[in-house]
C-alpha cells in the first residue's frame, strides 16, 4: 500500500481496471458458453429436421400402384413412427400437394408429383435426345422402344414408344421398377458398374426368377455382364416376360459414364427372325445419342 500512500486516486482508479477486467473476463466467458449453445441447439434443431424430412420421404415411398392409398394409422405402423407425427407428415405433404386427403380420410398421390414428373421428363437432356431417335426406330420397325436408367439398383423406365404392330408390355410403364438382372436394358445398366457394386445391388434386391429363363445365379450373372460388355450390346430372351426377346444397348456421357440404355422388344418369333438388324439398329441409335453427350465413339 505504501505504492499508493502518495496517491490514493491512483489505488481507485488501478481497483476498478481490475473490476472492470473480471467483468470482461466474465463477459466473455458468457458469451462463449452462450455461442457454444447456439451451435448446439442449430445442430440438434437441424438434425431433428433431418430426421424429419426423412420420415416425409419414407412416407412418399409407401405409395405403389398395388397400394396406392394410405390412412394415418396404417402410415404410422409401417414406419414404426408415433401416430401424431405420421398426421403431421402426411397433413403437410397434402398441404403442399404432394398428397391429397380422399373423402375417406386416406392419403393418396397428389396431383404435384404429376407436375413434378412432367418436368423431370422434360429437363432430363439424355430423355429428350433419345426420344427422337425411338420415334424413328418404332416408324422403322413398329416395335416397342424402351428407354431406362439405373436408380438405386432397380431399373427405372423413363420413356416408351410403340410401334405400329407392337405388342403391349405393361410391365414397363413409365416409372416402373425391374430388378436389373432379367431385362436386357438392366444388363447394360449393370454391365457397366464394377462388380463390387453390382454384389451390393443384388444384396438389397436379390435374384428373382420372373421367368424359367431368368439368371438366378451370381455366377451366370458375371458372364452374362462380361458378354454384354465385350461385344455391346444385351439381350433379354424371354427372361423378363415369356415369347417377349429384347435387345439394349448403352448411352454414354462425355464422362465416359453410362446413364441410360434404350432397347427394342419384340415377339420372341419376330425377334429371332429380325435379331441382327434390330441389334445394329439399337446400337447405332444408342452411339448416335451418345456422340450428342459429348461420348466419343469408337
């Protein structure tokens, strides 16, 4: 104290920097621990959010052409998701159309998915590049002209032409799923991934026997994908439908990826009598489109 004994102004003024300091200190402190809660409540906040969105597209999921309505309780038990929260996610997905409530207190599709695949068919670039090239293959051949993709392991129908003396295939409406292994387009889709991937996807769907024809061992499989890569091109010999034969073959982008494939079916007699042509005109097409993508042939 003897320091300050001269000057007891200055004792006062060094009392309250030290005040002042702790108080700062603690300011800081507060406002750290404060931040800290901030980012744990985003994260928790954001991470129920997910959980959220997730249940909303599990849900969408559950609507299939063999159950295409769904009431609450139904919704809630397939999900393994409180009652209030299937009301909840199913009450807001009709809000923004992508439900609608029937009379009957049930869920159907609403009529916003429509809009939504009409714009997805249209903006795909791949979808409107091959269409031109089905068009001219169906006048040619009257034969029916598929055009699919791969999407998480199940082959996807994107577009379909039909010619003047084909014959109606309803099981490859568009936004159909196959299981990949029987169809020639899926052989394509496959034959193009690294084995390591095409394991996993038979993991998750297996191999379903859709005819007496279809492969339903992983080894035939490998051949099969080894064949279709050599020289091409897929044919599907009555292993999806009986006396329906198809041929596919890939369409490429600029990054040497396969992102679809286009085949023409036929009547397995007609298809036995027309294969080769039918295999070169489907393969040219295919390279045709392909070229457009930026994919260098050859």
């Amino acid at each position: 104290m003897r320091l300050f004994s001269s000057d007891p102004e200055a004792f006062f003024v060094m009392i309250r920097f030290i005040r002042t300091k702790q108080f700062l200190d603690l300011l800081l402190k507060l406002i750290f621990i404060s931040l800290n809660f901030l980012i744990i409540f985003d994260h928790l906040r954001f991470g129920a959010m997910l959980r959220t969105i997730e249940k909303a597209c599990r849900a969408l999921l559950l609507f299939t052409e063999e159950k295409p309505e769904w009431g609450v309780t139904e919704v809630a038990r397939t999900l393994q998701i409180p009652k209030s929260s299937a009301a909840g996610i199913l009450a807001t997905l009709a809000h923004h159309g992508l439900l609608r409530r029937t009379p009957s207190r049930k869920y159907r599709l609403g009529w916003e998915i429509l809009r939504l695949h009409t714009l997805l068919v249209k903006t795909s670039e791949f979808r409107q590049l091959a269409h031109h090239e089905m068009e001219r293959l169906a006048r040619e051949y009257g034969e029916t002209i598929h055009l699919a993709t791969l999407e998480n392991g199940m082959v996807v129908y994107v577009d379909k032409v039909e010619g003047s003396r084909s014959v109606r295939v309803h099981v490859t409406g568009l936004g159909v799923r196959l299981p990949p292994h029987g169809s020639a387009v899926g052989k394509v889709l496959l034959a193009y991934h690294p084995w390591k991937e095409v394991l996993q996807i038979i993991q998750r769907h297996g191999l379903p026997a859709l005819t007496p024809n279809t492969i339903v061992t992983l080894e035939r499989l490998e051949q099969e994908l080894i064949r279709v890569r050599q020289q091409g091109y897929a044919i599907d010999e009555e292993e999806v439908l009986p006396e329906l034969c198809c041929v596919a073959a890939p369409i490429r982008n600029y990054l040497r990826q396969t992102i679809a494939a286009m085949s023409i079916s036929a009547p397995s007699y007609r298809f036995r009598l027309m294969r080769e042509r039918y295999t070169q005109a489907v393969v040219a097409a295919c390279q045709r489109i392909s070229r457009k993508l930026g994919f260098a042939c050859g």
